[in-house]
C-alpha cells in the first residue's frame, strides 16, 4: 500500500493520503488526518504517522481484495499504465495481453491470490511447447513481474510469483549475417531505380534500424551544413503503425555527418519527389518523409522487409534479412580499420558491450589480423 503526506487548502492538519483498491480492484485513494499540525515545521512527525497509518491499514486489511480476479486486475493495471508509457510499449504489452495472457488466464477464473508459482511455470511450458521461442516467453514474464510488483505496492499480495519459478533458459544471438564489400557493391547497384534504392543507400551508410530510415524526414536534413539527425521514429506493432519523435535509446538520437556523395544522391531524390509533386497535384501524399512511393506516401515497415527479400531473389543474391544491412554496415566498418569504439558510436549503441555482444565476428577478425601480422614480423621456424 502507497502513502504519500498533502495539505489541505486552508487545513490545519498534514493528511495521509493512502493508495488502496476498492471492491473491484481499482486504485482508490483514501484521505486521513494525522493529527499533526502544519505549523511547527512538523512534517517529519507527519511522514512517521504515515507509516504507522499505512502499516495499520494493511495489518487491518483495508484496502486489500483478494478476491479480485486476476485478469481483471491484469487489464486494469495495463489501463493505469497508459499514461505513463511510450504509445509503442503500451501497444506492445497489449498485444502480447490480448494475443497470450488474457486467452490463457480468463477460462481458469483465477482470483489473484490463487496465482501460484506453478501456475506461471505450467503457463511458461504451455506456450514453449506451442511453439514460442525462450525469449519471447520471457517477455511476456517481464509484464507478468511487473504486474505483480504492482499488486504488492497496493498492498494484495505480499509476493510476486514470476520471482519464484525458474526461467527459461535466454537464447543466445549466434551471430548476424551480413554481406561483404563485393556484395553490398553489388546490392547497391541492382537496387537502382528500385522503390527501396534511397532506403537501402541510408540503411547501409548509416547501419539505421527499420524504424530509423523509414523514421527520416526532410526537416531533419541540413544538406548545408551536411548533417542528418536521427531523432524520429516509424515502428509497426501488431498491425498498427505508429510514428513518433523518438528513438530507442538515448545514443540513438544524434546528428551524423553526410558526405558528398549522399549529399548528391538526397538533392537528386528530393528533386524526383517534386516531380512526382507536380505529376499528381491533386493525389500526391506531401508527407515531409524521405523514404516515399511515387504517390508521397511513407513507405511501410511490412513492404520493405517484403520488398527487400524480393529484390534479393531476383537478383540471385544470398538471403538476408533488412536488419541484416545493419550488421553488414558494422562488418564493412571493421574490414576498414576502424574499431569497435568508432562503430559502437556510429551505430549509435547505448554501450560497447552490445556492439561486442552482436558482432563477435568482428572481434574475431581483428584477433586474425594481429595473428597474420605476428605471423609476418617474428621470424617463427619449425623446430
């Protein structure tokens, strides 16, 4: 149970203001006087009554129902939390509620308290053995913990029961495919005149995610100066798109340099894109995005991953995914020389280890390298 010291306008008296559930399990806030006055500089007096008053209410079992059921409480938690989230964590926890939570809880007719740790290890078993990958079960865990945690903090239960079964078992990346220099020459140029050809130059000069290059708006280009900021985002969950200033971490938003070539090739898109403006005065989509169709609309999430993996069949190149390019930009970065510090900053990671973690191959090659220098400097003789 939460409690927080207020004042009243014109109260004589510091209140606590204590956080509960009502019959339904919703929150309901509850005022109580502490008797302790608001002259005096008394508030400590008062924050120490609180805690006897909170500790009284939930020995009491005020506040505290029980007999809630828990996919009641379970939508009603995510409803609290729609505030206080981004647009695309809101969706993505209500989308895996809808998908697998609330089908697999809401026929057992569960009340909160009946929420055992062998219930949620049978649910972690029951949807492994129905195909869903470790990691993705472990996501929905993560929504599960903190939906508890919540119940704790308004004092129903007194454990979490995600915190006591064991978990299954964290699938490790085994590395990322990636094409090499002969091939991204190559895939550059089949996707001329392609509908994803402005896409798939930025994707691999900047190593951008999906949501990043499809995310890029002109008023985010300074062709002047010569820079481009990532600060915009396009993201799909479920079937939704959503579209927001905001980029997945801190390190994500920056402004990067562009060069004289890609200077080149954005004048000469922009121009295309006026002309398409002028074909279709009545039709054309004026969007302010970069990665258009000829009609000025955004060019979706879906379509370029679909779009991608046709373009690649067509032109007999070896099967990647779109967030392959990503990692094919890391690769080319370190057949250059440059090391894991520069293409940590160029990617825009939040910190090395996940540079580290992602591309170990090519760390590896660097270990090569010192290996084939070593190999050629001492002069090594078999005995």
């Amino acid at each position: 149970m939460n409690g927080t010291i207020q004042t009243k306008t014109g109260g004589k008296n510091y209140y606590a203001v204590v956080e509960g559930l009502d019959e339904n399990g919703k929150r309901k806030q509850r005022w109580i006087s502490t008797g302790v006055p608001v002259k005096g500089n008394n508030k400590r007096k008062a924050e120490a009554r609180l805690k006897e008053i909170v500790a009284e209410l939930e020995e009491s079992g005020v506040g505290i129902n029980k007999d809630v059921y828990f996919t009641d409480f379970l939508e009603q938690w995510l409803e609290n939390l729609k505030i206080s989230i981004a647009s695309t964590t809101y969706r993505s926890y209500s989308y895996t509620m809808s998908g697998h939570l609330l089908p697999y809880f809401k026929p057992k007719r569960l009340k909160m308290k009946d929420v055992t740790p062998a219930i949620i290890q049978k649910y972690v078993a029951d949807k492994m053995s129905n195909g869903l990958s470790p990691n993705t079960v472990r996501k929905h865990l993560v929504n599960l913990s903190k939906c508890f945690d919540s119940s704790i903090k308004l004092g129903m239960l007194s454990v979490n029961p995600v915190k006591r079964i064991e978990l299954p078992k964290k699938e490790k990346f085994t590395g990322a495919k990636f094409y090499n220099q002969q091939q991204i020459e190559q895939l550059l140029e089949v996707s001329k005149n392609d509908p994803l050809e402005i896409v798939i130059l930025l994707t691999l000069f900047y190593g951008l995610r999906r949501s990043e290059v499809l995310g890029l708006r002109w008023d985010a280009v300074d062709l002047e100066k010569k820079t481009l900021t990532i600060k915009h985002t396009v993201v799909i969950v479920g079937k939704d798109i959503y579209k927001q200033d905001c980029t997945k971490n801190d390190a994500s938003n920056a402004t990067l340099p562009i060069s004289d070539k890609v200077v080149s090739r954005l004048e000469r898109w922009r121009e295309q894109q006026q002309e398409y403006k002028a074909l279709q005065p009545n039709d054309y989509a004026d969007t302010g995005y970069i990665c258009t169709k000829p009609n000025g609309e955004l060019l979706l999430p879906n379509y370029v991953s679909q779009h991608f993996t046709l373009l690649l069949k067509r032109n007999n190149m070896p099967h990647i995914r779109f967030h392959d390019l990503r990692h094919s930009s890391a690769s080319f970065l370190r057949s250059l020389g440059f090391d894991m510090k520069v293409i940590q900053t160029w990617l825009r990671h939040k910190d090395i280890q996940t540079t580290m973690n992602i591309y170990t191959h090519l760390d590896m090659e660097a270990k090569e390298n010192v290996a084939d220098i070593l190999n050629s400097k001492l002069n090594l003789f078999e005995a």
